[in-house]
C-alpha cells in the first residue's frame, strides 16, 4: 500500500507539469508506451507479476528532469536523477522484495529517450542567453 501510495503521489505531483510541457495526447502515449514496454520487458525476462504504475512513475521522474532545459546538451538534473534514482535501483535488485527495480530502470530508461528526442528545439541566439 505504501508503494502504492508513493506512486500515486509522483503521479500528482509530476503529471501537470509533464502535461502542460509536452501535451495531453503526447503524454498519454508515452504512459501506454511506458507501460507496454516494461510489461512487455517483464514477461521476456521475468517470471513475476507486476502490479501499479512504478514504470511510469520513473519515466516521469526522468522526463521531468528535461523540462526547463535550454541547450542541446545534457541537462545537470538528468545527470543527477539518473546517479540517485535508477542507481538506486539497481542497487536495490540486488534486494528481495516485492517492488520491481526491473521496472523502475526500464521507465527511466524510456524517459530519458522521451526526454531528449521531445524537447523543444532551441535557436542559437536562446543557447548563448
């Protein structure tokens, strides 16, 4: 229920945002590609259920990182995300427990490839201001 909770949470907090960033309909396909993929992922590689939003959650947590960036480069928050968040996951599936690391990262990694292949394209006068 707590992981639950946190889910839900992250979905709040992170949703408008994302939704007001890159659009209702552009969000919604990245939600369904999300989770998609990483059931997809789970059934080839794993043999456990997976249950909740945690894939999602994660590609928001990553997308989210893209938002206010600028430049064509690699924004600082993405870098640090990825050091705290997916790191920490792959150090936590080493861990038996109930919650799928394996979903966590697959999210992160598909809210990376969002992340940089949507981000608005910038002109060279708004790069060197």
């Amino acid at each position: 229920m707590q992981h639950l909770v946190g889910n839900m949470t992250f979905i709040l907090l992170l949703g408008p945002i994302l939704e007001e960033k890159y659009g209702a309909k552009n969000l919604l396909f990245m939600i369904l590609f999300t989770g998609g993929i990483t059931g997809l992922m789970n059934v080839m590689f794993l043999n456990t259920a997976l249950l909740g939003a945690s894939g999602i959650v994660f590609m928001f947590i990553v997308l989210v990182s893209f938002t206010n960036t600028k430049s064509s480069g690699i924004p600082l928050t993405f870098i640090l995300i990825i050091l705290l968040f997916v790191g920490q996951e792959v150090l936590n599936s080493f861990k038996s427990d109930n919650v799928s690391q394996f979903a966590h990262i697959i999210g992160g990694v598909i809210g990376s490839g969002f992340g940089y292949m949507l981000r608005p394209k910038t002109t060279e006068y708004e790069e060197n201001n």
